[in-house]
C-alpha cells in the first residue's frame, strides 16, 4: 500500500481532493487570462474530456517506464483533470468518494456484476 513519506499513510487524501476541487470551483470567475482551470472550463465538457484523456495516455506511458517520479507526476495531473471534468459537469467529488465508498468492501469481480454490464 502507497503512503506518505512521512509515514502518515493516505490521511488526509479526501481533504487534499476536496481543496483542490473548490480552488477549481473558485477558477470559474477568475479571468481567462489568468487561470488556466478557467481556459479548460471555458472549453466545456468537449475540451475538458479531451485534456483528461491525453493526461490519461500519459499516466498509462508513465506507468510502463521505471520512473516513479513520472508516474506521480502524470497522476497528480490526471487527478486535476479529472477535477476539471466533474466540475464543468457539475458532479462534486464527493459524490464520487461517496460511490467508491459504496464500493469498498465487494471484490471486483462482485462490484462489476452488480452494475450488470460487461467491462473488460
């Protein structure tokens, strides 16, 4: 199991996602000029799910090299974007901890057949 440098495990992780998610939220009024978070939003979902995807081949090459750096690195942007995604779709992210949450607990193979479609 991944944790913190300082030993302290993933505390605090649900914090982290939830101050970044409302920094993203508060990028709505800034200027374009200014925020990037406000360029991407701008863009709607189109640009958003575009931004996330490429940031998610990038994760997907990080993962296959040996370079932890990299890969910590690809996944705090994806992290971001994905952000950016629920925000510009107006789905908080706490309803997505609150659903993965519904999930701990099942194995994957239980979790996938109660959704009752097929996912390889």
């Amino acid at each position: 199991m991944a944790t913190q440098a300082d030993g302290g495990g993933l505390a605090g992780t649900d914090a982290v996602l939830a101050r970044l998610a409302e920094t993203i939220r508060a990028r709505r009024s800034a200027t374009a000029d200014a925020s990037y978070t406000r360029q991407l939003l701008d863009g709607g979902v189109p640009r958003c799910a575009k931004k996330f995807g490429e940031e998610a081949v990038e994760v997907v090459i990080a993962g296959l090299r040996e370079d932890d750096a990299a890969l910590k690195g690809e996944a705090a942007d994806l992290l971001y974007h994905l952000l950016v995604l629920l925000e510009v779709r107006d789905v908080a992210i706490e309803d997505v901890l609150a659903t993965l949450e519904k999930r701990m607990g099942l194995s994957g193979l239980d979790e996938k057949a109660s959704r009752g479609r097929k996912e390889s």
